[in-house]
C-alpha cells in the first residue's frame, strides 16, 4: 500500500469525528520495514476513550498495520 493510499484512508476514516487537528507518519525499524503509523488526534470533547478504540480497532484492520494514537481533547473554553 502506498503512503499516499495509507494517508487517503486515515483521513478518510477520521473526519467524521471532526478533528481539530490531526498529524500521522510512520516509523521503520532497522530493517527499513515500517512498522507502526503513529496518529496524534486534537479531538472534541463529545468523543470518548471507546471511539478511540474504535478508531485505533478499525484503522489497524483497513491498513494491515500496527496503530499507535496519541490524543488530547478540545475544549473551546480552553483554547482561547
């Protein structure tokens, strides 16, 4: 899969859940194979650790490839 279907897909799947911000990439071990595709998730605070499950459930089936995500939750009274 190439990373251009591989960012296709997870931002594909993630904007539904209306992120505030998203970063992903990947990491290879020494063998140059990649190994795991980090996700780090500004989320709004309606969304909950069991939609993180989900997504992190989901996205390792339509990508064949370890997940690791990494999430702070939005509050707008907060943020400004």
């Amino acid at each position: 899969m190439s990373q251009q279907e591989i960012n296709k897909i997870i931002i594909d799947y993630l904007m539904p859940y209306e992120p505030v911000k998203m970063f992903f990439g990947s990491f290879a071990d020494r063998k140059k194979r990649p190994k795991a595709i980090l996700i780090f998730l500004l989320i709004q605070e309606k969304y909950f650790v069991i939609d993180l499950v989900q997504i992190y459930q989901d996205l390792e089936e339509k990508l064949g490839r370890k997940v690791d995500i990494v999430t702070e939750r939005f509050n707008k009274k907060s943020a400004f």
